[in-house]
C-alpha cells in the first residue's frame, strides 16, 4: 500500500493537472516499481525502425514510465520550467542528450513536431526520439509530414493480464491461430468485476484502497470536463454541458447510441443541447483518448441484410463511465444493466490492448435484421474471431450466446473472408472450455495477448 502522503498525493492531483500543469500522471511514484506492460515489445521494435516514435493515451495510462524503460535522457515538458523556456526561445535546444530521448507531453509545445522531423532527416538513425502525448495537438496539419520518419503506439489503461488480475492461460494470439482453449477458474467473482470496472486501468491508482480510487477516477474525469476539453484546442466549453454529455455517454456504453440520441438524452427540461455542441464536445474527447468508440465490420455477407456503420460507444477506460455515472460496486449491484454494459467495455479494452499486440484490430457488428457481435478482433493477415460478452454463464445465456455467434456466422461470406479463427463467448466467471458445438467459453480473468 501507498503511504498516506503519497495516496493523498495521487488521490488529489486530478483536481490540479491540466495540459500545462506541473502534475503528471502518467509518472508513477518513485517507491512503485514498474510493472511491465503489453506494449513494451511493440515500442522496442518501433524503435529499430524508426528515428522517433510516438506514444499516445489518455492521462495516468503509464505513457511516461513505459517510455522511460527504453530512453536514455528525457525531458519533461509539463514540469521543467526552464525546458519551457527553451523551447518557446528555440525548439532545437531540447533535442541534445543521449538517445532515445523523451520528449514528454509534447503536444504543450507542437512546434517541436517538425524539429524532430528534421532532426530524425539529418541523421537518419532509428531510435531517436520517444514522444509522448495525452491530446492530439490543435494544428494537426504539422503532423502530416512524420511519414516515413515516426512510429506511432497507442497505450490504454492496463488490462487485467497487465494488472496481475488474469492467470493469463488464454492467449488472444493463439485464439487467433485456430487453438483450442481451456482454463481452470481465475477465481474472479462478481464483486471483483465490479471493483475492477470502478477502479479502471489506472497504474497510479492500483495502489489505493477502492474509495481513494474511485474517488480519484471521479476527479480525474471532473478535470478532464473543467480544464482538459477546453485546453486541448484552447476553445471555452461549458463544462456543465460537458458533464451531462458524459453522463449520456456513459448511460449509453457499448450501445450504437447516435449523435442526436445523446444530445435528446443530455438535454433538460428547460434547455436543449444542440447536435452540433455534443459532436464538438465529443471530438474534444477523442483528441483527449477519453473515449474511443468501437467502429464496425465491414465483412462481405451472404444474405441481402444490410450492414450498420455507426460506432459502439466506449470510454478508453470502464471507470470513466462508472465515474460519470457515480456508479460504485453497491449500486451495480442493484443495477445488473448498467453493470452488464459496463463490463462489456471492460472486455473491450482489453481485447483492444492484446489486439494490438497480435496486430489486430478490434470492431464490432450489426446489420439490419438486429443481428449483433459485441466485438471482431482481426488481424492484418485476415485471421478473425468473433466474441459475444456475457457477464453470467447460465446455461440459457451461453446457449443464447453460441446460437447469435453460429447465426452471424453463416451469414459472413467465407469464400471472400475465410472461416474465423474461434467463436467465442467471454463471461465473468467460472471455467474456460469448448463447448460440443465449437464455441469457446473464456473467462475474462484467463485472457492475455
């Protein structure tokens, strides 16, 4: 456990940060030892081939402790004073130091963008530089010309094999080769997934106890609507009708709630938010990968259905829906609903981070009949898998489950697309097994990359 000093440190810092703030938390406290992460390959091999590499996340996902594993020097943009002050005067001067280089929350300072580029262009060596980055900065256009030169990761908030809480006997890679899968119990119960769903992914704050957690989660996201969507295009926003379009956001999770649906569920009885406020609210939040929403599959079909395009809605972390929503494990409790979608998005972080590293792609599907997949994980080389969530493993509901899976199979042209890989159903508890039909059961406590 975290002494107090530092638990309150950490507990209360969300309250302060912003983008320019000398708080980061993505810098874990020096007594906390690294804990290793599912991209820490990914980045050793972007770096053999590229002259700089970018990290990008939300805040407190680990972005700089991960980057700092392999950087030799650094340089921290949001807390050195006198780092700032050279950069406003000459971008260049932070740029000397042994490599790589961290270049931390660079966003505050885009101008160092094409100094980079040109310094990666003179000396033509891969492993340069490591930027990390918690918001997409305003003036993409200065981004464009990184091709060829930077490598670009993408980081979440841990998944349960990164936080000790899977037994990991379950390898997304191998699902994805055809394997068969069994797994002992994890041991999970209901009330460990309702405390994994409220305290998040968050390495600063895996070391508290659940209150000092969820009430962190909680200040993390008050900062985000007060301060961070507003300081990441410098643009005012109302951060009162930020907090109901979160709270809708999070009322509608892993739903293909539309645009105008959340506007109509966010608005009062004496005032209307406006469509075209909500979608600038929301990509405010995707440049602060506060949320990512699930796209959907494109397969070629059999039948004459027609394919739905639209998202499914997900925070880049369950907590931050559970935090909009001032939702604890004892009010899930006597909402199964909310828990059940809330849990959803859990699987769907961590299919997204164990995708990543099979380079793999996580979607999801539904046509016009009403026919859904919670998620499609595929890879570059077409593998795929199709995955139903169920948070209970009744008979009845894996029954349900498996017949959904084998329907949207057969509707799936496989002569273009090739057979999947697995269809599997992930459930909360309980055993990992095939079913006699062919249909995998995973525990979510079981998974790993």
């Amino acid at each position: 456990m975290l002494d107090i000093l530092t638990a309150a440190t950490l507990l209360f810092s969300p309250l302060l940060i912003s983008l320019s703030s000398p708080w980061n938390l993505d810098i874990l406290p020096s007594e906390m030892s690294y804990v290793p992460r599912v991209v820490d390959a990914e980045l050793t091999t972007l770096l053999a081939a590229n002259g700089a590499v970018v990290v990008e996340g939300p805040k407190a996902c680990g972005k700089t402790e991960t980057a700092r594993q392999q950087s030799a020097s650094e340089v921290l943009l949001d807390v050195d004073a006198n780092a700032q002050q050279a950069v406003a005067v000459d971008p260049a001067l932070v740029l000397p130091g042994d490599r790589p280089r961290l270049l931390d929350e660079w966003q505050s300072h885009p101008a160092l963008w094409n100094h980079v580029r040109r310094s990666v262009d003179a000396e033509r060596q891969p492993g340069m530089y490591v930027l990390t980055g918690s918001a997409v900065p305003a003036d993409d256009a200065t981004r464009h010309t990184g091709a060829g030169r930077f490598g670009r990761l993408r980081m979440r908030p841990m998944a349960l094999a990164e936080s000790g809480v899977s037994n990991r006997e379950v390898s997304l890679r191998e699902l994805l080769n055809g394997a068969t899968t069994q797994s002992p119990d994890p041991g999970l119960t209901v009330d460990d997934l309702m405390e994994e769903v409220v305290r998040g992914g968050w390495p600063g704050f895996r070391g508290l106890e659940r209150p000092a957690a969820t009430r962190a989660v909680r200040d993390y996201l008050d900062q985000v609507r007060r301060t961070d969507v507003s300081a990441v295009d410098g643009i005012r926003r109302d951060p009162e009708g930020v907090r109901v379009v979160l709270q809708s956001l999070a009322r509608h999770t892993a739903t293909s709630a539309k645009l105008t649906t959340i506007a109509r569920d966010a608005s009062g009885p004496d005032s209307r938010i406006k469509d075209e406020t909500v979608a600038a609210y929301l990509s405010a939040l995707e440049r602060l990968m506060i949320v990512e929403d699930l796209p959907a599959w494109a397969p070629h079909l059999r039948s004459s259905y027609q394919l739905r395009t639209g998202p499914t809605r997900h925070f880049a972390d369950p907590s931050l829906a559970a935090a909009a929503l001032r939702a604890t494990p004892e009010n899930l409790l006597a909402d199964f609903n909310t828990f059940g979608l809330l849990f959803e998005s859990l699987v769907v972080r961590d299919l997204r981070v164990y995708a990543q590293a099979c380079d793999a792609t996580v979607s999801h599907y539904r046509d016009s009949s009403g026919l859904e997949v919670d998620a499609i994980v595929t890879t570059d080389a077409g593998a795929w898998v199709a995955v139903e969530v169920k948070l209970g493993s009744s008979a009845e509901v894996l029954d349900a489950a498996a017949a959904n899976l084998r329907k949207f199979s057969g509707r799936v042209d496989t002569s273009k697309r090739g057979e999947p890989a697995a269809l599997a159903i992930v459930v909360g508890t309980g055993y990992g097994y095939v079913r006699p039909d062919g249909v995998h059961v995973i525990p979510i406590g079981t998974l790993a990359p």
